[in-house]
C-alpha cells in the first residue's frame, strides 16, 4: 500500500515540478482529483499531492505553483496559500521545538545555580573557619616570637654574667667532674 502511493506521489510531484520548469509535457491533472472551492479544506488527495512536493521544494516558484494548481484543480494563488501557511506551521513547530529546548536548557541552568549556591555557602563557612586558624597560628607564631626575643635576652644576660656559660653548660659542667674528677687528678680506681 501506502508506501507505493507515496513513492508514486512524489515521482509524480517530480514530474509536475520540472515539467513546470520547462522539463517538457504539459502537467497532467489525475482522475478524479476535486478542485477545492473558496473556503473548503483540500482533498486527501490534495494534501497528500501538496505535502509530497513541500518536501522537494518548501517554496516553488511561480511556474512550479501554477503547475501544482494545474494538476490538482486548484488556482496559483491557492497553491501559493498552502504553501505559505505550511511554511508558517513548520516555523511555529521549530519554535515550539525551541522553546522547549529553552526552558529545558533554562531548569538545568536553576538547578546548575542551586548546586553552585550550596557549594558557595560550604566553600564561604570553610573559609571562614581557616582565617580563624591562620589568625589563631599568627597569634601563636607572635607569641612563640616574642618568647624566643625574651630568652635570647635572658641567654646573653647569664652568658655575660656567669663567665660565658649558661645555667645549663654550667650544670653539665658540675656532672662531668663529679664523674671523672678534678682536673689533673687521675680517676682512681
């Protein structure tokens, strides 16, 4: 059936189409094709004979038209109508099509923002918590600062008092000869 009727169809747009462009033979008008009044919807053969050559030619010329008309019983003018108003229904489709594939793109931008939001507001509060711990490591460096200044002042105070050595070299001093003996004096043993 049907795929045979349409692959007629469209070899007889062809034809119809480049006869009209000057391929030779007058347009043939099929048996029984009804031509449409003023007002009146189109024959199914009509729509179906129109549709075929929309998709070889969205816009024939006016040769091409005249011809359609000739062979389905229609006028030029009403051809011309027909076409125009399936271009427009093909625009009107095209922008339904894009319309939704912009409301589509426009939910996974929200909710794209949503995620961007949440993760700002993780991202802000850790932060946050590490200027708390550079200003807390600052302190403690200032104060490990300060501390270290004081017992360098401390070190060179009993350096210069007690003959150059520190409290410390002074008791690891006293340890040894306790060990080992006064100087010059043999370890008995």
């Amino acid at each position: 059936g049907g795929g045979a009727e349409m692959s007629a169809t469209a070899e007889e747009v062809q034809r119809v189409l480049r006869e009209a462009l000057g391929g030779g033979g007058a347009a043939r008008r099929p048996a029984g094709a009804a031509g449409a009044k003023k007002g009146k919807r189109f024959s199914a053969e009509q729509r179906v004979f129109l549709e075929a050559a929309f998709n070889q030619e969205s816009n024939p010329v006016e040769a091409q038209r005249q011809a359609l008309g000739s062979h389905l019983g229609m006028s030029e003018k009403q051809v011309r109508n027909w076409f125009q108003n399936r271009r427009a229904r093909l625009r009107g489709r095209a922008q339904d099509h894009a319309i939704h594939r912009l409301a589509e793109d426009n939910q996974q931008l929200v909710e794209d923002l949503a995620q961007v939001r949440a993760r700002n507001v993780v991202w802000s509060e850790e932060n946050a918590w590490l200027k708390a711990e550079i200003r807390r490591a600052a302190a403690k460096f200032e104060d490990l600062q300060e501390s270290t200044g004081k017992l360098l002042i401390e070190y060179y105070k009993h350096k210069n008092e007690g003959g150059g050595d520190s409290p410390l070299t002074r008791s690891a001093k006293r340890a040894r000869l306790q060990e080992e003996g006064p100087p010059g004096v043999s370890p008995s043993g």
